[in-house]
C-alpha cells in the first residue's frame, strides 16, 4: 500500500529562513537569520498577571472552553478600537497567527491559475501560503518606496490581489511613503485589483510613525492583517484580520474548517494584557532596543563593509535590513563560508516571485546582542572579502570600483 499525495503538494515548499535556522543551531553561530523578536521584549510579567486573572475569574472554565470562530468579542473590540480607521468589530476575525490569514485569504480567494501580484522582493510565508493553491504569482517592480504604481496597473488584468507589506517589509525594511500609498492605492482601484495588506511590523518604528495604512484609504476593497507576535510574543499565535463583510463571511467558514478557532485561553490573556493601555507603555520599550540594535548593526556595517563594493539601507523600524553584494557575488555561495566564520544570514533569493537578485540577503537585528552584531558583522566582510580576492582580477576590480 502507498500514498497518492495530492497534486497540490508538489507545490509546497519548505521555509529557507526555518531551515536555515536549524543551522543557527550549531554552538558558536551568530545568527542574523530568523526573523524572531527579541525575548527580551517579551512581557512575562504582564503575562504572568493576566493568566492568574484569566484563571481566577468567576468564569475561568470558560477560557478553556470551545469559543466561537470569529474571536473573543472583548479581543474584536480591542482590535478595532486600535486601528486608525473606522472598523466595526464584526469584521474583525481573531486567526492563529496573522500566517494563518495569508492562508485563509489564498483559500478563500485563489484558484489553480488565478493571477496574483506581490511586491518585489515579497515576504517569502506569504508565498507559501500562496502556492499550495496554484497561482500564477507575478512580481511588481518595487523601488526603495515600495511597489510602483505603473508597473501594478501594467501587471493588473485578471488579477485577484495585490499583497503589501507597506511597513517595514520583511524582507527588506523598506516603508512605503505616503506619496507612494496614495498612488499605490488609486492604481489598484483604478485597475479594480483588491489589495491584501499585511502589517506585522507597523508598530515598529523608531523615529516616527508610518503613513496610514492602505486599507484606510479604501477599506472595502482591502483585507487587512495584522499580529500580537512582534508587540506582545509569537509563542501565543495570535493575529487578526479585518475584512469586507461579503469576505469576512468566507474567511470564518474557511477558518472553521482548519481550527474551529484560535485558542480561548491565549485570547482571553491577550485581552487582559491589553487592558489600560500596556501597549502604549511597552511598545516604545520595544521600539528603543530595536533602535538601538540596528544602530549597532548600521555602524558596524559602515565600519566593516566600506570598501568592499557592499550597499545596504537604513531601516525607518521593524526587524530588517536588506543588504547587496557586488557583482560576480552570490549571497546562497557566501552563506557556507560565513557559517564557517561564525555568523548566519537568509540569501535573498527565496524572496522573490520571478527572477531574483542572487547578490541580495536579508540581516535581522533585534535578537543579537550589540556585542554579537559587531563580531557576527566583522566576520561577515571578512567572508565577503575572502569571496571577493578569489574573483577572476577583472570581476575583482569591478566589484571594488563601486565601492
């Protein structure tokens, strides 16, 4: 007897970053890889208060209880009341995690063959979730401001979404300004093309806010996601979506056939914790390590790099900068040498919907220590360089000539 697997499988694939960081695992490996918040950020003790609360209270059965699929309503209120939009609770759906709303969004929209459009480079979970359901996925020309409102309305026909990460993409970190949102939005509409609009990472930043997000502009035609992983903790996989009533609907019943729903308990301490205003108070404690991660990170970068024909960007928040190598350089070649110095990273490549950038890789900063990003980063050029003097001599002085 044998397994007949479905033919959806062949286009599952596997997490580069999760199978890199079995690597990160060995001793002694400086890990810019994952794409984990920093522990140090998460708030055990409010945690730890709010499960004695949850627990304690006259109805603590009842958090370990069966619930309803579209969330705990004193979480849906919360979310709402977060958002910088009008939203009415009943469009907000509590998902397990916001991985489980890019899944739930390609179930409830994708067929075999349906056109849908991404940013280039895009979050490589959100092609995962796509995938399974056999799209054709088409890459949009992006820029330092994100997607480019021409190439999107060039790419439009036939499309079902567009995916945007506007704040502080993963993987590159870049923001879209609001002269590009605007822009980014009309072409949508223009085009009739529905946009998915996933923002982790918003709550990020470090100097300023971010511009509204793209769904304000046009609620009705945008489905929204955002998380409690990177403000709270990725352990509780909680996240949440709001979406157009029409769609909401679909979305609930595609959810109760893969969970019933997200876990009572964790939703139940997550609206606790939420109480009195905790995020105003921990978010910015939050927004200053990681501040000051990627200030170690940007500085050890200028010192290390200079040089060596290496360009990178200065994050306005979130996790991640996005780093080039100079031609003849290909950063899944490089990743093997700077292992063995002692530091990981994620090659660029598995980012991307069509052809890639081979010389691009990924570097996160929020959970090496200062001291670690200055050596993980010293070693990095140090394999850079290495890679660079074993370029035949015309290659070698064309990489250093840009330098």
């Amino acid at each position: 007897m044998t397994w007949t697997l479905a033919a959806r499988t062949r286009k599952m694939t596997s997490s580069a970053i999760r199978d890199l960081l079995k690597l990160t695992e060995r001793p002694g490996i400086i890990s810019f890889a994952g794409g984990l918040p920093s522990p140090a950020a998460f708030p055990v003790e409010a945690f730890a208060a709010a499960c004695d609360k949850v627990l304690t209270a006259a109805d603590a059965r009842s958090s370990l209880q069966y619930a309803t699929t579209e969330g705990l309503p004193a979480l849906r209120e919360a979310v709402a009341a977060s958002l910088p939009w009008k939203v009415d609770p009943a469009n907000v759906l509590i998902t397990t995690g916001s991985q489980q709303g890019l899944d739930l969004a390609a179930k409830v929209l994708i067929d075999p063959g349906s056109r849908i459009l991404v940013e280039t480079p895009t979050y490589l979970g959100a092609l995962q979730a796509f995938q399974p359901m056999e799209p054709t996925v088409v890459g949009v020309a992006s820029d330092e401001s994100g997607a480019l409102p021409d190439d999107l309305k060039a790419k439009a026909e036939g499309a079902r979404f567009f995916y945007a990460l506007p704040n502080f993409q993963n993987p590159t970190g870049r923001t879209m300004d609001e002269a590009r949102r605007v822009a980014v939005s009309e072409a949508a509409r223009q085009s009739g093309v529905p946009i998915l609009e996933d923002n982790p990472y918003g709550e990020l930043w470090f100097d300023a806010p971010p511009p509204a997000p793209l769904t304000s502009r046009d609620p009705e035609n945008t489905i929204y996601m955002g998380s409690f992983s990177k403000v709270l903790a990725p352990g509780l996989r909680l996240g949440f979506l709001v979406a157009p009533t029409e769609i909401h609907h679909r979305l609930v019943m595609a959810k109760q056939a893969a969970d019933l729903h997200s876990p009572s308990f964790n939703q139940r301490v997550v609206a606790e914790v939420l109480k009195d205003g905790f995020l105003d108070r921990h978010v910015p404690t939050i927004r200053a390590l990681y501040k000051g991660q990627r200030d170690a990170m940007l500085a050890a970068l200028d010192r290390d790099m200079s040089g060596l024909g290496v360009s990178w960007n200065r994050p306005a928040g979130g996790m991640f900068l996005w780093v080039r190598l100079p031609a003849g350089l290909s950063a899944a070649a490089l990743l093997p040498r700077a292992v063995e110095k002692g530091v990981a990273f994620v090659p660029g490549e598995p980012f991307y919907a069509g052809q890639p950038d081979d010389r691009t890789l990924r570097l996160s900063f929020v959970t090496a220590s200062r001291e670690q990003i200055a050596t993980g980063v010293a070693a990095l050029a140090a394999a850079v360089r290495e890679a660079i003097a074993e370029l035949p001599a015309a290659q070698r002085d064309a990489a250093l000539a840009v330098a």
